[in-house]
C-alpha cells in the first residue's frame, strides 16, 4: 500500500499562478489544495494540508495578517510565502511572523519543488531533534556538542557555538537577523555582532569563508543554514 499523497494548500488569487503550481507539483506526487483568498484558505485548514504555499498579495486579506491567523491555527504547519520582487520588508516581516521560506516571482518550479523538501525536512527535524545533525562534511552533535568537518574536530568558541546551534535547529529555514539577534543576544543588540560572529563561524566551518556551502546569506534578510542530509 503507498503512502498518502502529502497535501498542499496553494493561496494565490492568481489562476495562472495556480494552475502552473498544480501541474508542476501534482507531477511530483503532491496532492493539491486550492484557494484563491484568504476566506477559502482558512477553510481550507480543516483538509490538514502538510504544507503551505501563500501568496502574500491577496484580494480580501492583507497577507501577513492570514499568516499570522494560520500561526494561531497550526504552529508546525511549513509555510512558504510568495512574493513580488524587491518587497524585502515584506519577506522579512513574513519570516518573522513564522513562515520558513520565501520566493520571489517569477520563480523556477525545480527552485520552489526544493525549498518545499527543505520546509518539510526542517518540519521532521524539529518534530524528532535529531541528536546529531550532518549536512555534507559538517556534523553537528547538540547532546555532546561535538562539531566535526569530516573527521576533523573544529573547536568554537561559546557563542559560536550558540549560533550554530541555532542555525541547525532550525536547517533549511531563512532565520532573520531580528530573530538571530533575540535568540543569541537582545533584540537591541547591533546587527555587527551577529555578522562578525557568521564571518568568524565560516572560517572555522567552511572551506572557502567568501563562498560557503553551509551558512548562507539571504541578502538583506538573515541567514540560512543548508537543509541537513
């Protein structure tokens, strides 16, 4: 007996748009959900979709706000926001309100197809806390706390640690700077911080610092640690 297909809810006023993510992801085995403003959405809740696609311009509710509705609904739900180019505020606003993605249109259906694989994978990682997390060469063990790259043991510092730790709770999901900030310092905290203390995590981590492979930057945003294996 196969498994059920895993649901989507697609919210998006568009048809275009709706009809391109229903071909392309019933293609993959995905099982589509449709609403084209927020009231159907938030009936559409009661299907227990597994993820979320939503377009944060909607004709009857500001997008953040449906966002914020749907949090209250379903903490774990994976959301992933869709939104014009160049609304930084928007996105950062969105991931900030507990979304864990974003992309920007137009988009490429093999880029959305994996950030909806890294959405699900962050959803299982934070459902089992895998003691011991891998992303290519990198290992972190959080019980022992124990990082390695391959077999080479890589010594942090204590914050350093902290904001790898961090990182790896939350793999594959865009982390703002506001949310780094309060998590390792205070929200009043200068931003400075928090890059020098990237900068000096990807010498230790990475092997080229200026085009690293783990710890990446989402311009003008935040940081996004490589979904783990």
């Amino acid at each position: 007996m196969s498994a059920a297909p895993i649901k989507v809810l697609v919210i998006d006023d568009e048809p275009p748009i709706r009809k391109l993510l229903r071909m392309g992801l019933t293609t993959q085995g995905y099982e589509i959900l449709e609403a084209p403003n927020g009231k159907t959405a938030l009936e559409k809740l009661s299907e227990e979709p597994a993820l979320i696609i939503l377009d944060l311009g909607l004709p009857d509710v500001q997008g953040h706000e449906l966002l914020r509705t749907i949090r209250a609904r379903n903490e774990s739900v994976p959301i992933v926001v869709l939104s014009s180019r160049g609304d930084e505020a928007g996105k950062v606003q969105a991931l900030d309100l507990g979304a864990d993605d974003y992309l920007t249109k137009p988009f490429g259906m093999d880029e959305l197809l994996a950030r909806l694989r890294a959405a699900l994978r962050h959803q299982l990682q934070v459902q089992g806390e895998r003691p011991i997390f891998r992303s290519g060469d990198l290992s972190v063990d959080l019980v022992r706390r124990i990082v390695k790259i391959g077999e080479r043991d890589i010594k942090l510092s204590p914050k350093e640690y902290d904001l790898l730790r961090v990182l790896v709770q939350h793999a594959g999901k865009v982390l703002t700077h506001r949310f780094l900030l309060k998590e390792l310092w205070d929200e009043l905290t200068d931003a400075q911080y928090l890059r020098v203390y990237v900068r000096q995590l990807r010498q230790k981590i990475e092997a080229d610092p200026e085009r690293p492979q783990y710890v990446l930057t989402e311009t003008g945003i935040g940081y996004r640690l490589k979904a783990g294996d």
